[in-house]
C-alpha cells in the first residue's frame, strides 16, 4: 500500500492537532463571583523601580480581586515578598492574561513590579454580598 503526499499530509496536520490538544493545560480555577459584589476600582501604574501595591483600603477590606495588564508584563507575589524583574509570577498582557485572587491574605499581601518599563493595571475588588 502506497501513502500519497496528500495522505502524509491529511496525517501530519492530524496528528500535530492531537498533540496540541493533549498537550494543553489549563492553570486556572473555575471562579464563582455570583456570592461575590464589585465594590471599588482603581488603575495603578506599575514601574520598574518600585513594588506597587493596591490601595490599602481597598487591599483590607477585599475578599475577591481582580486584574489586567493592560501594556506591558508584571511579575507579582503573594506571599509578602518583593518581586523583582526576575522573581516572581508573570502576568503577560499581550497575551491577555489576567489575575483573580479570591484570598484576602494573599490579597494583602500582593506586590507587582513592571517588566522592561511600566505598566498599566486595572483592579476591580469584590467582597461577600
């Protein structure tokens, strides 16, 4: 039995979609906000020469928050330590990634950095209904 070019091909493009496929994970939890309320926001601008933390009334009264990157990437810590350019997680915003943090503990004790120069970040905080 002789495999046509297009026989090879129809396979590889096949087999390339079920690697992909089986290969993707997926790091996020399904996030439940109908208990939860909006209840402030604010923008912060992130730079590359000091760690930016959300306001402190709203970081202390927070059970939920939510976050985008609007133009360039963070690193970010919850555990009250320092990021630097280096350290900590990376929130990417040309890939949309975005951050939701339903802990207020690690909510006080958020901390972001900009990478490469600053950036924009949008905050929307929740609390218990």
């Amino acid at each position: 039995m002789q495999i046509t070019f297009r026989s090879k091909l129809v396979l590889t493009i096949f087999l390339t979609a079920v690697f992909l496929t089986s290969s993707m994970t997926f790091a996020f939890e399904s996030v439940d906000v109908l208990d939860w309320t909006p209840y402030a926001y604010e923008n912060i601008t992130v730079t590359t020469g000091a760690v930016s933390r959300p306001t402190e009334e709203y970081r202390n009264a927070a059970g939920g928050l939510f976050l985008t990157v609007e133009n360039n990437p963070i690193h970010y810590r919850i555990d009250s330590g320092d990021p630097t350019d280096v350290l900590g997680h990376k929130v990417v915003a040309s890939i949309y990634q975005n951050l939701w943090l339903n802990d207020n503990s690690a909510i006080k004790n958020l901390r972001m950095i900009a990478v490469g120069d600053s950036a924009l970040v949008k905050i929307t905080y929740y609390r218990k209904r």
